[in-house]
C-alpha cells in the first residue's frame, strides 16, 4: 500500500506485474449486504476476478475506473478508483484477485453522451450540437413505456451593446 493525498493506494503499476496476481481479502461488516467493493489503484489496466464458491472458481468481475492524475505526488501517474460488482453478505468475506493487463483499460472514458439506466428507468443526455443539448427520460408503467424528452439550448445575447 501507498499513502498519496492522505488515502492509500492499493498497488502501484510497479507493484503490479503480469506474473504475480494480488489477492485481497474484502470484509463487509456491515448487517446489510454489499453488492459493489471500491478500491483505490495507480492504474487502470488490471483484470479483476472475484471468488465464486458455487463453483470454487475465480470469474472476471466486471469493473469500472474513474482516473484522475495525481499533482501532488510525482512517483504516481494517476489515481483511479475502481468499482467492483462483488455481492458480498453480511458479515462475510469475498476474494478478489487481481491481475495486471496492459492490453484491458476498465477506465471511462470521456464521452459527448451519457446514459444510466437499471431495469424500469433510463435516464440519456446527449449533446447535439454547440449549445444544445437533450435529455430524454425513459420509464416503464406496467407494460407501456413513456419518453418524456428535455430540450437545453444556450444562446449568446447579441441585443444591445451599451456606449458609455
């Protein structure tokens, strides 16, 4: 581990190479179960597989990174926070294995358009053009699904030019 801007980085790049795999045991305290684990890297090329005890088997996990560079520290790139969809119960442990991969990035990339969505609602902005931009609005009733659509446009102010 590594102290950067006073949290602790789980592994540096350095740290992690494609022959050694880091194994992490992840503890939910909590009454109520988990079902995402966050944990701080200096990189996002890393593949991460979660314990699977139905079939003693270690599954790739799906995995997100929001990576920001680091200007205090010059011996870390970057810091990312990684999010891991990892169901972990109450007052249980989950293992996590964790593998250096120059050829996957699970870091987001910037995008002109964004959507969120589960299984009843999708929320997407999108931007058209210039100073404009749409949000649309998507939700299911029983079997009908409604759209409501938002329209945010910006326009200069070319009106009067004061002479004082």
């Amino acid at each position: 581990m590594h102290r950067v801007n006073q949290r602790y980085l789980m592994c540096s790049e350095a740290g992690l190479n494609a022959s050694n795999d880091v194994y992490l045991l992840v503890y939910n305290p909590s009454l109520v179960g988990s079902n995402v684990t966050s944990i701080q890297f200096s990189t996002s090329k890393v593949e991460i597989s979660v314990w699977a005890s139905d079939t003693a088997t270690f599954e790739i996990a799906h995995a997100e990174a929001f990576c920001y560079p680091n200007l205090d520290n010059q011996t870390h790139g970057s810091e990312c926070e990684v999010h891991i969809d990892q169901d972990i119960e109450s007052l249980s442990l989950g293992i996590l294995r964790i593998r250096m991969s120059p050829s996957k990035d699970i870091s987001i990339k910037p995008s002109r358009n964004l959507t969120i969505y589960n299984e009843r609602l999708s929320v997407t902005i999108e931007e058209r053009s210039i100073g404009t931009s749409a949000l649309y609005l998507t939700y299911q009733s029983g079997d009908l699904f409604h759209m409501v659509t938002f329209d945010f446009r910006y326009y200069e102010n070319f009106c009067c030019k004061r002479n004082d």
